[in-house]
C-alpha cells in the first residue's frame, strides 16, 4: 500500500461502545467457538470493510494486531500500550461463515503471543532494521512488514476503578493512531467496565465502518418456536451451517410479525439497545 500524503488534513474519529450485556455474550460466544474478543472484531471489521469500500470485495483484506505485553513484562500491571511488535494477517476467506473467520484470526496470532514467539519476531524486526540508515530505507521496511488495510490495536481488559477522587470514569477510548498509508482504517479497541469501546480513526475513513462491524457483533437470528412451515430444528441447523451463530426463539408461528407482535418487538428493541454510542 501506498503512502498517503502529508497534505496538512485531519483525521476522521467515530466510537462505538457495547453494552455490558453484549460483550459479555460475545466473549462467553468466542470462547465456545475456539475464538477471542480479538479474532472477533477482526472478522467483523474485515467484513464490514470489504461491503464499505469499492475494491476491497476482491482482495483478501489484511489486518496488523500490535502485540500487547503487559501481563507477561509487567505482572499484569494496567500501564496499558507495551506493544513491542506485530503480526500481519490476512482474511484467508471471505467466503467462510463469520466463527470460522474468527477463529482463523485468533488461531494464527496466537504462536505469537507466547515468549518464544515474541522473541523470534524481535529478534527478527532487530536483524532486518539494523542494517537501514536512511528515511527511505526505513519508509520500504515498514511497508513491507506492516502495510494492511486494518490496524485492530487492542488492549484487552484493564481493570480501572470508576472513581478517583470527585473523578467518575465513564468511558476509555483509544489507542488513535495512524500507519501513514493510504486509505488506512484504525481500530482501538479496550474492555474498561465490562464494555467493549471500539474507536476508528482514519483520514479516508470507510463511513460507517464501527456500525456495520458493531452489527455483526452484535447480530443474532430470530425464530418463531412454533414455526410449521420452517421447524425450529431446521432453522438451528441451517443457521449454524451458514451463518455460524445459534437461532434465538421466541412464542409465535412462521409469521412471527402477526403472531406475536409485542414480543418481537421488544426482542429488537432490546438488540438495538446492546449497542451505545
């Protein structure tokens, strides 16, 4: 990927956060699909990008995760941002439902979260760094081991107290930074308060980026218990195979809309209500 240039402009920011309730149903959901609340937002993030920006359909879209150190360098000290590099992923398939795609993510970033891991990508970035002395050398390098669409920094859970002092926290929002290359889409991600606060930032942002990938997240398959037409037992097996995610009952036939009008909407208003903003 190209450079953008540095024409003085100034980068677009949005921020979504989900409710309490909704990230903890996609951490318990992650965790018994073999996945992370990592490999989770770079399946969604991957997928939303690929619909939002014209191009990007067609190619494998690529992900760079910084490597958070803390808990093992630190004794889980929250002296949160110790990255001390990163790996390079990208979506192998866009064709796989979206746990599959997750896991995929989160399968391949793992060998580097361990010590071994983490020493070999060191010491490697140390032998190829070492020998570049001028700007331009450094600019070809870090295209090379860092050009991606998607940058998805994530720091995980911190454990903050909400007051200090007359100070009440209510929200943490970042990391905000930039790659440097064109049309490059940035992610911060934190878990402060049992929320998940997402923070995008770009200088040509894919517009909408947060809500799209916020949906899939938080995205669920509602059925009628008493379907005849489309057994809950089919609907279940036909949205675990293509979709990857369990159907959601409520009382009410195949027109779930005429037979039970009030409880399906308040089941939406409730999904609409797991994400803040």
């Amino acid at each position: 990927m190209p450079y953008r240039p540095l024409d003085g402009s100034t980068p677009r920011v949005e921020a979504v956060r989900l409710t309490r309730e909704t990230t903890r149903s996609l951490r318990e959901r992650a965790r018994v699909e073999r996945s992370t609340l990592h490999g989770a937002p770079c399946a969604a993030l991957t997928a939303a990008a690929s619909t939002l920006v014209p191009g990007w359909s067609d190619v494998p879209l690529r992900v760079v995760s910084p490597i958070d150190v803390r808990r093992r360098m630190l004794n889980s000290s929250e002296h949160i941002g110790v990255c001390v590099t990163a790996v390079n992923l990208d979506n192998e398939s866009s064709t796989q439902d979206f746990w599959s795609v997750a896991r995929s993510f989160s399968g391949r970033l793992e060998p580097a979260k361990s010590v071994e891991g983490i020493s070999a990508l060191v010491g490697m970035v140390h032998d190829l760094g070492s020998p570049i002395s001028t700007v331009q050398q450094a600019q070809e390098f870090f295209a090379l081991a860092f050009s991606a669409e998607i940058l998805l920094t994530n720091l995980g859970a911190v454990e903050f107290k909400n007051t200090y002092g007359p100070l009440t926290l209510h929200a943490l929002w970042g990391p905000s930074v930039h790659t440097g290359f064109a049309m490059g889409q940035t992610v911060g991600g934190v878990t402060v308060g049992e929320q998940l606060h997402l923070l995008h930032t770009s200088y040509e942002p894919a517009s909408g980026l947060l809500g799209e990938a916020s949906l899939l997240l938080n995205a669920a398959f509602l059925a009628g218990r008493d379907d005849r037409f489309f057994p809950i037992e089919f609907q279940r097996r036909v949205v675990r195979e293509r979709l990857g995610k369990e159907v959601e009952e409520i009382p009410g036939g195949h027109l779930v809309a005429l037979s039970n009008a009030e409880g399906l909407t308040e089941r939406l208003l409730a999904y609409e209500r797991g994400l803040t903003r």
